[in-house]
C-alpha cells in the first residue's frame, strides 16, 4: 500500500519518526545524556495536589483553561516587569512543545520564512517545515573564549519582506548563553522595522549562572506587542512527562492561537490546578535541584577541560554543556556514535542543532554527580583511543 | 494592530473563539445541557492511581506514549474483533479532539474534501477549514418513525476523485443512530472503489441502548486498513477533564499521524497509567452511569412526547435526545435562545449540526432526573407561551 498518497505533503518532507521508538533504559550500564528529562522526580506534594483536585471535582471540560492556572502564570511571569491579562493573554498547552506548535499553526502560511539561529534546538525544524515555512538561519558567533553569542548582523541579513516570525531561544538550548539587553533591543528593532513576529521560548529561564540573570524581550516596549512567550513547567519543576506549558501572547495574538481547532484545552484540569500550586510553592524544590545542577556544571566543565583536545566553557544558563570537540579531528556525529557504540554513553551530536554546532557535543547533566564522573572517565578513554 | 497579516491564512475562515469565553455555571438558576460533559465524578480510586504513579516517578518523558496505556487499548478494542499492535498502531491523544485534529493533520491537503453527514458534530468543521479541506455534506435520511440514519446514495454521491476522508460518527451525535453492519459494509465499498480513508469516530461505543449493539467499521476486511478509529475516554468514564483519548490506525497510517510535530506525546504519563487501569477495571463505575443515563433517557422521551409540538424518539445511542420541534413554527437558533433567555434552560440548536439538524434541538442528559424534569417544566411552559 502506497501511504504516501494519503499524507499531507509536508508530512512526506519531515524526518521520520520511528515507531516504535525504544527509549533508552535509565539503568544499567547505558548513560543517557542526550535529552533534557530531568532525573529528578517529583515532591510528594504534587501527587496530593493531583488528588485533592479530582477528589473535588474537578475533571471536567474547562474549555479555555483553568482560570487559577492563567492567573499564577501572569503573577509568575509579572516578576519580569511584564503585565498579563491572565484570561485574554495566557494560553495553556501540553508543554513547550505544544506551545511552538500552536503558535506556528496559527501564524505561517506556506512560504513564510523563519529566522532561526545556528545553532538552535532541533525541535523547531520540523513544525516550521511541517506548515511550510521556509528556514532561514542566522549563525550565531564565537567569542574568543569559545562562548556562543547571537549574531545581530546575521539576523539583519536573514530578515526579509517574507519574514513572519523569529524564534529565539533565551536562555539558549545547546549553547547555554543568555541573550544580553542590548541584543534583544536589536532583535526587537529589527522585527518592528520588517514587521515580523518574535517567538521567545524562555524555558530555561530560572537555570542561570555564573551571577547572570534571565532578561525577558516582553520587556522592551517596541517588542510586547509582537512577542509570543513559550513557557514550560518541563526544567522548572522536572515535570517533563506531567506535560505542562503555556504561551504568553497580546491579546490580538493570543486569539488567534486560541482558533487553531486542536481540540479543548490539553492539559489535564488537576493537573492545571497542580501546576499552578507548583508555581507559587515549588520553589524549594526548584532551589534544590538548582543548586545540585550548579555543582555538576562546575563539576563537568573543570574535569572536562582536563581532557585534552575537548575545551568546555562554563554556561550562563541551561543545564546543557556545549563542549568543543573540534581537536580530536572527527565530526559530532561520528564522535557521538563512537561515544554511544564504545562507551555506552549518549550525547547529541553539535551538528544537530546546526552547521554552527558541528565540532561540538551537547551533555545533559541529568545524571547524578557519580554517573558523570564515570560518563566523564569514558569520555577520557574515547580520547585516549582517539589519539592513537 | 492590524493582526490578520500575521496569521495564517485559514485561521481567518474560522468562526472566532471568543476569550474569554466565560464558562455557564452548572448551578444557580441556569441549566445547562448543551455540552457533553457527564455530571459524574471520577472513582476516588482514579485520584489513587495516579497519586501511585507520581509517587513511583512516572513523571518523565514518554516520547510514543506509555507501554501500558497502548497494550491495554489494544486488548480493550480487540473486543470488537480486531487486532491491533499496540507499539505500531495505538496513538494517545488529548481527547477525542486531538485525534480528529491530528489525523487531519496527518492527511489533508488544500482542496482535499472531506465527507461528513449531515447532520454531524460540529466539532469536525473548524478542524477540517482550518486544513484548507473542502467539507461535503452527505445527508442522512430521515425514517418514517423519526430516526437519522446515514444514507449510502448521499454518501455515494459526494464521493469524488478528491475525496481524502470521510467521517462518521458511530454511534452518532447528534442523531443517536448506530451505523448497521449493512450500511458500513456500503461506507467500505465505496471508500475502497474511490480510495479514501475512513475516520471512525467512536466515543460513544459503549453507551447503546434498544438492545443494540456498537459496530466497528474496522472489522470489515475491506475497510481495516483505510480506517482511522478516534476513541476517548471523556463520556466512557466521564474523564473529560483528565483529557485521554487515542487513535487506533494501520501502521503505516499511523507513522504518518506520528509525524505529525506536536511535541511530545500528549497525555501526563501518570494519567496513561490510571487511564489504562479505568480501561481495564473501571466497568462498574461505567455501568453504574449507564444505568442512570438510561433512566433519564427513558423518563425524558415519555416526558417530552406528552409536551404538544415536540417528538422525541428513544436514541439507539448515546446520551443526548434529538427531538423534532418543527411544530412549532420556529427556527431551532430561535426557539434554543429563547429557551435560554425565557427558561435558563441551554441545549442546542439542531441548525448548529447541519441544514438536516434544522427542525431539531439536541438534549445532552447530563444533570440528574430532577434537574432534567425541571428542564422539561421549562420545555413545556416554553411551549405553552409559543402556542399563544
């Protein structure tokens, strides 16, 4: 049966899914550092949360979200300077995924072109490829001292009459830099002169180190009308598979999401309301993974440079290190499936998130101190092997 | 701002999702039968499972959905007959919604038409614009006696070389029929013959009635592999709120619907685990509602044929009651708005389900039989008032 006569064109274009895809065991003597799921497990409380939520009720249709979630969310976000109108500005949706989703679904038209950076998550290619948009890359530069950095010259020269939306990662997954206020105020100017939308995912926004803080684009005045936050619980609060996220967007925009016809609003009421407890109280528990994630980096980055030919900056932000990998003379990918198929240690390839990024290897430190060490100590030995 | 330049194109077709929308409170003076959203609560035992879950850390990434929640959809659904490959061919989705969303999003090109009856849930409309699809009504045929049922020339009719999908509604809302074994035997025919796919959408299997039996187009040899089957837990286990619906597709369809770049599987993963066990031991609570529905169902038809000017017969299925108000000489828009605004009383116009709903008002029996008598007090005192 040929199936293909059946897809949407696009579909045919995007990378296949494999199914059934195994995911990799946690245990035994594969370390999994390629995807960002942190290893750390709820608190108690949120099951109790959960359970009082349905105990009391609440697992009917709310059709436009739970009002108690939008409201927090606005609270939560306001510590920026930001204003939100919880029930006109917040939509809830089924994680950070979700939320670039939706608001591409309800803003490009096939041919619209997307500015992206190089590097970049990987997981933007495939919605703008799947509504037809065009990417466009903007290659981010390299200081001297081997930190990533937005490229405001690139992004000028990627931005055209066809632009309908930049998507900026802040603080950036692979490259853990935070994007500075003057590079945010060239961006925000750049989409008002070409009149084109600025999609924010800030879901790394409470991982900062290194004495930086987060700097929010909604902030700048030329920017908040056009600006489409995308927000997840998934690294806050390590709730990747209770699926929580949500857009901040105007009003105007904020509309148009809310008419893409996917269905009621996806996340679970209890857990709606969970959730929103989570962002008032969690916070210790935030603090405390915070805190163990700040010992792993200082950890990593300092044994990692220790190896030759890898060279590691420390990140501003996220829980990911960006190691340069460039002197062992091989491509990420082909490192990375050496690592995998010798070692049994997983890491993404750098080439994965972009030209840019090829030469280096991202780590997720989502493994307890002793397993990284021992993830390290095979990193060792794959440079001892490769030297040879 | 002038908003409509960012959007896509299609979002602009669609009729516009009012923010907020404010919710009809189910109590006070108001009520409210207009959506379907069961008056039962969840089993304190759904709160525990899921509280088990969290506390057992089943909180991280499922990337194809939870093992458990695909197996025993698959041993549920095999009740019917058919074999299904859990790992290949069982998609969870957030609700029923999301699994028409996303097999339209799978398949559906510009100026691809789209099947659907007529009268049909309205749900399927906005999703199938929004995909540039055409919509072609095929009109049921009315019996004699009052009932819908699908009717093959119609279907037959509308069928063209550009037909992508149809899709029925088995057991039918708003009309409450059952498709016969007969008439879907004609549906298979004719979707093979043309070579279009089949969206069966199927969440009210379980609420039949007159002795009638659910029947599953996938068991027809011809059929099984162009099927698409959208299922939900929402009126089965009144889980509107936790959101748990699945798409049950042949592999290679189903590979299609994966691709589709949503994000991460959609339901909490402690809400697959509690969602699997209500499939596998949720039935007593399920029939305690079944046995209530058909009491409100027996009592409001008997009620509602002693009001002069209405005609109500006994659904096969589901829990809402389609009765005929063409005696009253009015449109079904006017005579619901009135029975609001006169009566607090909300159901829905039958025009809102097609030019064949026009004559009709939909009843979703969703308030015990005290509040549903009140309602037809109402009804009643509505009609007294039209007759003058």
């Amino acid at each position: 049966m040929d199936i293909s006569k059946y897809a949407k064109r696009e579909i045919l274009q995007l990378a296949e899914r494999p199914t059934p895809r195994t995911p990799i065991p946690r245990t035994g003597d594969i370390i999994n550092l390629g995807a960002g799921d942190p290893d750390f497990n709820q608190p108690p409380i949120v099951a109790e949360w959960i359970k009082e939520a349905i105990e009391a009720g609440e697992t009917h249709y709310t059709f436009q979200g739970h009002p108690e979630f939008k409201k927090t969310v606005a609270e939560y976000y306001s510590k920026y300077g930001v204003k939100i109108d919880p029930e006109t500005q917040v939509i809830p949706t089924s994680g950070g995924g979700a939320a670039l989703f939706l608001t591409l679904a309800a803003t490009i038209n096939p041919g619209d072109e997307v500015i992206i950076p190089d590097p970049a998550f990987q997981g933007y290619i495939n919605p703008i490829k799947y509504f037809g948009g065009r990417i466009v890359r903007a290659k981010m530069r390299k200081t001297e001292d081997g930190y990533f950095r937005p490229n405001i010259e690139n992004i000028e020269k990627a931005a055209t009459e066809k632009t309908k939306l930049i998507i900026i990662c802040n603080p950036d997954n692979p490259t853990g830099c935070i994007y500075t206020m003057e590079e945010l105020k060239e961006i925000a100017r750049i989409a008002t002169e070409k009149d084109f939308l600025i999609l924010s995912d800030e879901i790394y926004n409470e991982f900062t180190w290194m004495g930086k803080k987060h700097t929010a684009i909604a902030t700048i005045k030329e920017a908040v009308d056009r600006t489409i936050i995308a927000m997840s619980l998934s690294k806050t609060f390590a709730w990747t598979g209770l699926r929580v996220g949500y857009i901040i967007a105007p009003k105007e925009l904020a509309e148009l999401i809310w008419r893409v016809p996917i269905g009621v609003s996806t996340i679970p009421v209890p857990i709606q309301i969970a959730a929103a407890k989570m962002l008032r109280e969690g916070w210790r528990f935030h603090e405390e993974m915070k805190r163990e994630y700040k010992k792993r980096i200082e950890h990593c980055v300092k044994r990692l440079n220790e190896i030759p030919n890898i060279k590691c900056v420390h990140p501003e932000a996220t829980f990911y290190l960006f190691p340069d990998i460039t002197e062992t003379g091989i491509k990420s990918t082909e490192y990375t499936n050496k690592l995998f198929e010798e070692e049994r240690v997983r890491v993404a390839a750098g080439s994965t998130f972009g030209e840019m990024g090829e030469g280096h290897i991202r780590i997720a430190l989502v493994a307890s101190i002793e397993k990284l060490d021992e993830a390290i100590n095979r990193i060792e030995r794959l440079h001892k092997k490769l030297k040879k």
